[in-house]
C-alpha cells in the first residue's frame, strides 16, 4: 500500500470533490488516478460524504490517498476513520480534530492562514499545512511565511487555484495545491473530469520541469 509520501509526491495535487454524490465517485476518481492523481478529499457537506469515502476507500485505498474535507470535530475525525480514509482536511485549525487525528494515525492537514497559525499547526502534529483561502495568501505571502517556517514543511495552497496560477506558487516554494472547483463540479462526471485533470497534471509537471 503507497503512503501519503508516496502518493502525494507522485503528484502533488489534492482533487477537493465537493457535491460529488456516492453514485459518481468511483468514476470521478478513476477519471483522476488516470490522469494521475493520487490524492482525492470528499468534503463533509457533500451528498451522504461517509459512504464516498468507504467506496473510494475500498476500490482505492491501495493506489490512492482517501479522506474527508471540511472536517471540524473529532467526531467527525472518527467517522472519516470508520470509512477507511486517512487524510483529515480542515479549513481551520482545531485542538481536538488534531489529536484525534494523530491518535488515529491519519494525516492532518489543517487550514492556515497566518505564521502563528502554521507554528501552532506544526506543534500539533500537522503533516502538512493548508493555506486558505489561496486568494487571500498570494504568492508573495507564502514566500514571507517560508522563510520563517522549517524548509520541510509541506505547504498546499488551496482555493481559486488554476493551471494559469500555479507557477507563481510554485516559484515561492510551495509544495503542491488542492483543487477544488476547477477540477470538480458537482455532477460532472469522469468524462468531463479527465480532461480537466490532465490539464492539470501536465502543467504542473512542466512547471516543475522548468524549474
């Protein structure tokens, strides 16, 4: 089974699959592994999330990385762990919904927004930080906050995130993007999506190509 480590390098692009319903999550998703995204988040306030979740976990939890977005209280934690995900993605940063996180071994990826947010985020076991809303953190902000925080941390802009607005990001160290509404609307489908995601990935690997 790949890790989070694994996966998440492969290609560093989290596909947010708001709205997606159970009955088109697994067509979604496999538009997505082949296009060669290894990361894909189900958000709470989606249609019946939980079952998205132990579908996707079921058919890919082995290639993939599954988890739960917009998660806000433990409990929640505890649901997306009883559907097999591994990744907890938050908009904020939370105390509780971190420790039940790494007490479950999950990845934890809270939104920030500030450096006092990132250091306490850090503190509390996040694996990776979540700047959001990306359209309230330019570039130039994400290169102030890396210069303070450890070069290891794995930054994820995320919100309003194109292929056309990836490379300024990428020039100021970021390490990889969630994409939401570009990529996925809900009712699209795996058609719709592949081509979407593709478009993606390619511009992202040239980017990182270039250097």
């Amino acid at each position: 089974m790949n890790s989070w480590a694994d996966n998440f390098g492969e290609l560093p692009l989290i596909a947010i699959l708001r709205g997606v319903a159970p009955d088109d999550v697994i067509g979604v998703a496999a538009a997505l592994h082949d296009a060669g995204f290894r990361v894909v988040e189900v958000p709470l306030n989606s249609p019946d999330p939980l079952r998205s979740i132990a579908l996707l976990s079921a058919e890919f939890g082995d290639r993939m990385t599954i988890g739960g977005g917009t998660v806000l209280t433990a409990d929640q934690v505890d649901a997306v762990h009883g559907a097999g995900g591994k990744l907890i993605v938050a908009p904020n940063l939370n105390d509780t919904v971190a420790a039940r996180s790494i007490a479950f071994d999950m990845i934890y990826c809270p939104g920030v927004m500030t450096p006092t947010e990132a250091f306490r985020a850090l503190e509390l076991g996040a694996s990776a930080i979540k700047l959001f809303p990306a359209e309230l953190i330019p570039p130039i902000g994400l290169k102030a906050m890396k210069a303070v925080l450890p070069k290891t941390v794995c930054t994820i802009p995320v919100g309003g995130i194109t292929p056309d607005t990836m490379a300024p990001y990428l020039k100021v160290g970021a390490s990889g993007f969630g994409l939401g509404s570009a990529l996925y609307r809900p009712g699209d489908t795996g058609a719709e999506v592949g081509p979407k995601a593709r478009a993606f990935a390619a511009r992202f690997r040239d980017l990182m190509s270039a250097g």
